[in-house]
C-alpha cells in the first residue's frame, strides 16, 4: 500500500459508520473506533500518481471527511509510503514535494499528512 488514510475517534463505532456511508473507496482495517482506506494504490516509487490519487480522493469524499473529522475529537492523517532512496545510495537528498492544493484540501479537512519511508526491495 502506498497511501493510507487513518481515522480513528474514541467512542465511534466504525462498522457502523461505514456501512450507513461508504466511501469512494472501500475501507479495510475496520476496527471499533478506526478503519483505514487505501487512498492510492500506486507504488512506494510512484509517488507524483499517489499524490494525484489522494488529491481526487480527498475532492470526491470532501463532505463526508469534513463531517468525520469537524468536531475536532478525530485523529485522522494520510500516510504517504514512498521509497527511501538515500538508504539505497541512489540519491545524495531525497525532497519530495507536494501540491498547495493537496494540503489545502488536507489543512481544510483537518487531516495530517506523514511521509513514511520503506527501503526499496531489490526484486530476485
């Protein structure tokens, strides 16, 4: 998985949630109070179509990510997994960038973002 939205809320019952209003995308993980949806599935070194994924994702589920995350007692983000390149001696500096729009949508909602870096796997 590459892009990963997280919420959780104490006292929320999740399944509960999610059956009255599914997403754009299906959610998996679905605890008590938390459940996760894969927002892009696009690959850890494909990051610019991650960031185009979860950009539509967070403009089609707007008003429903609003409503979870308005009363401010939501702990929700978006969890970038991309590869590390400077463990892997590609790279000297590893910047990634990502769009104002993405954060504005993300800043509006009330969504954290978090860049997760995994070693690259050399395939046998």
């Amino acid at each position: 998985m590459s892009c990963v939205f997280r919420y959780q809320k104490k006292d929320f019952d999740a399944v509960v949630y999610l059956q009255a209003n599914p997403f754009s995308i299906e959610a998996y993980l679905v605890e008590e109070d938390f459940f996760c949806i894969e927002a892009s599935k696009a690959d850890f070194s494909d990051f610019e179509t991650q960031k185009q994924d979860v950009t539509a994702f967070l403009k089609e589920n707007y008003a429903q990510l609003k409503q979870l995350v308005s009363d401010g007692e939501a702990w929700a983000t978006l969890d970038f997994g991309i590869a590390d390149l400077i463990s892997e001696g590609e790279v000297a500096c590893q910047s990634e960038y990502l769009s104002a729009e993405l954060l504005r949508l993300a800043g509006n909602l009330g969504i954290d973002i978090e860049i997760s870096r995994y070693p690259v796997q050399e395939e046998e």
